[in-house]
C-alpha cells in the first residue's frame, strides 16, 4: 500500500525507534505514573507493554519529563486495539498514544481521530532530521504528518546458538533447508518452533502469512493483497498456504496458551528450536542468556523473488480531539529526542533501531548491529499485517489463521470465509 515500500537505506539513515511491541491505550489497566508540576494540564499517555523491562523503562522516561504532569496508563494489546477508535473519537480522549505508523495510523487520519502534527517535521522540529521514508510511514493522505516514529525493528527466526552447537544444527537458508532442520530437531525430541498464538494475541501467527507470501509472491503482491486489489482465495495465497501447512507439524502446541512474550521461554530453555518474531523479543530474554540469541533470515523458497523483510516502525499520535494540543506535541517531541530513544533501547534491553540519527547506534549490540546490516541488505521492507492494511483487516486474518491452524485440511473453506470477511471490510 502507499507509504509502506521504504527505500532499505532510505530508511536506515533516519530510521525508528520506542518500543517493541508497544500499543495502545485506554481509561485504565496495568497501573500508571505521573511526573512534573506543570501547570498547563494533566497529560495522558496510553502505552501497551507487556514486559517489565520496557514498561519500567517508558516509565523511568517519563518520571524525567519537567514540562507538564503526564499519567501514564498500560492496557493488555488486545484490549488496546480493539478499543482504540472508541478511545481516539471519545470526548476526553488520551492525549497522546502509542501505536504503529503505516497504513494502520493513516486509517484512523481517514477517519479524522489524529492530530496533525506537521509542523514537528518542519525546521527545526523534532522530527525534520528524521529520514523521508520515515516521513512518508508518518504522512497522511492529505499529505500531513499524524506520527511521531520512535523506533523500528527486524524480525527473524530466533534462537539460541549454544542449543543448536549442541544439537548439531546450522541455520538454513533455503526452504527444503529449513523443513529438513525441522525434522532433525523433531527427531532429538525437540520442539522446532515456538509460536504464541494465545492469551488474546492470535496476530502472532500472521507472522508466518507474511513472511511466505512475501517469499512466493513478492513484496508488491503482498502489499496489493492487503490493499483489495487480490483475493485471499486466490492460487497466490493457497500457494502460501501450502508452504504454511507443511510447518505445522513443527509448532509447538503448547504456543495456543501463551502469548508472544510467554512464547520465548521455551525458546531460552531450549525446549524449543527456533522462534519466528521480531527483535522487541530480547527484552524477554535473561541477561545471561543474551550473548547466546542470534538470528537468520525466514528461507527462501523462489530465489526470483526479491527478498523483503519486516521492519515494523512505532511511536506515538495525538487525539485530534486532545484538548491539550501544544503540550501534547511537546511531550512528542521529548518522546522522539536522541536522549529518550537512548534511554528506552539501554534500559529496556531492547533490540529496537532509535529513529533519530543523533543516536550512537554504536553503542548497541552485536545482535542490534547484526539487525542494522540485515535491513540495509534487504531489497524491500514491509511493516506487518496490520500495519500494511488496518486493525479491521488484522481481525480477518485473526480469524482465519487460527481456524486454519486448528483445520488446516478445511483451507479452502477459510480462504473463501477470509475474502468475504476481507471485502466487508475494503468496501465499508
């Protein structure tokens, strides 16, 4: 969709950075901080972090915030996203939110719930350094900027690298590569991947979807896919399917009760190979395991295809109907400097990349040094299922994905359901 295909160095040179898995808000949920005496206002900021690390670290950022009073309320993801509109269009909304940029914060610009914040992109604003593919990730379709990027990271097959020395295994790079991995681990009686589809968070497995469309069918396709200008019951996606089936053998069930986070314990344990997600998953790795994550790239399975890789970009917006607009922006503005992005990545144990070029990125990891390389030789970068279409369509993808992986011998059936779900949403 437009502003989702990012010039890979384009990208990088500005790049984003605040928060893994960070999300919405809403009233109340998961305890709150306040900080500062100022006297223009009490500010609400709605975050959804889900780790103790990132949580405090967000917290100890906005402890450090002198300008107004700000009240800091987490919300459980879910809860979050299917919430947000109410949220964003009540009369005493959040001030400012976290959420994703993309074609996800242009939908709700469509819809007039964001505030435009162009003028932070302009001069000497927060954000005029930051790259112009980042701009166009944060622009809507009238051409005004309603984003405010502060972070963005890779994904990748995870795991541990002393559990695969002992093993006997080496990442591979072709897809009968990867099923032939996948069935030597099985046979050591391990647990090949790890996937946390559960505690209401079945967009993980959208993971998957994305990443073999994107191999089978390009970034372009999978792109116009998400916009309605393909069909979900089309040869291209049962193509996709297909290749989803055959790892189906190698999930761990036991991922159905947990959620995306709860997902890397197995993984740290060695119970489980390999974990398909993004690089937000380091802040739930211990400290003494986390010289030992490394990472490869999902397979290939047609080396025609262009290789693409996720690299979804966070931050925060404002409610347009915040009646606190210039400290709203001020707050963004402290969210985005070089000195907040440093502070979350340090102190969270966050792999995220920081969006603001003043950020020695040098500083960070080998793992996070290995991520910013990874990018800079992709050929194309997409965001994430929702953030390349809408959160409506993301509930399409919830539905038919956990059918399939329950039924997977009724794909036919899901894919038709998928489309007609699919199409009440692009025509409403």
């Amino acid at each position: 969709m437009a502003g989702s295909m990012v010039s890979r160095r384009g990208f990088l040179t500005g790049a984003a950075a605040l928060g893994g898995a960070v999300a919405l808000g809403g009233c109340v949920s998961g305890g709150s901080s306040s900080s500062g005496s100022g006297s223009t206002g009490k500010l609400t900021l709605q975050a959804t972090l889900s780790t103790p690390q990132p949580k405090k670290a967000l917290q100890d950022i906005i402890a450090d915030y002198k300008k107004q009073q700000v009240t800091l309320n987490f919300v459980a993801l879910e809860q979050f996203r299917a919430q947000l509109p109410t949220y964003l269009n009540s009369s005493n909304p959040p001030d400012v939110l976290t959420w994703y940029a993309g074609s996800v914060a242009r939908d709700y610009a469509s819809k007039g719930f964001l505030l435009d914040v162009s003028d932070m992109w302009e001069g000497s604003g927060a954000c005029a350094k930051f790259s112009p593919a980042l701009k166009k990730l944060s622009t809507d379709d009238k051409g005004r900027q309603i984003f405010v990027p502060t972070s963005y990271y890779w994904w990748g097959i995870f795991y541990r690298k002393s559990m695969f020395q002992k093993w006997g295994v080496e990442p591979a790079e072709t897809w009968s590569g990867f099923l032939k991995l996948c069935r030597t681990l099985k046979g050591k009686g391990v647990v090949p991947l790890s996937m946390g589809t559960g505690a209401g968070q079945p967009w993980v497995a959208s993971g998957w979807f994305d990443y073999l469309d994107l191999r089978i069918n390009g970034a372009t396709f999978h792109r116009d896919l998400l916009a309605g200008k393909h069909r979900f019951d089309s040869p291209e996606v049962k193509d996709v399917m297909k290749a989803y089936k055959e790892l189906l053998p190698f999930i761990d069930p036991k991922g159905k009760s947990l959620d995306v986070t709860q997902a890397v314990t197995p993984l740290v344990q060695g119970k489980d190979a390999m974990y398909l997600t993004g690089a937000f998953m380091t802040a739930a790795v211990p400290k003494d395991a986390a010289d030992d994550i490394d990472f490869f790239r999902v397979p290939i399975l047609d080396t025609s295809v262009p290789v693409a890789e996720e690299a979804p970009t966070d931050g925060y917006f404002a409610s347009a109907k915040s009646k606190h607009v210039k400290e709203s922006k001020q707050l963004l503005a402290y969210l985005a400097s070089p000195a907040a992005e440093q502070k979350y990545i340090q102190e969270s144990a966050s792999s995220n990349l920081p969006t603001s070029p003043k950020v020695d990125t040098s500083k960070f990891s080998p793992l996070v040094q290995k991520g910013i390389q990874f990018l800079n030789e992709s050929k194309d970068l997409t965001q994430f299922f929702n953030r390349d279409s809408s959160d409506e369509l993301q509930t399409t993808a919830d539905t038919a994905l956990t059918k399939f992986l329950d039924h997977p011998d009724q794909v036919d059936k899901i894919l038709t359901a998928w489309q007609a779900d699919a199409e009440r949403v692009w025509h409403k």
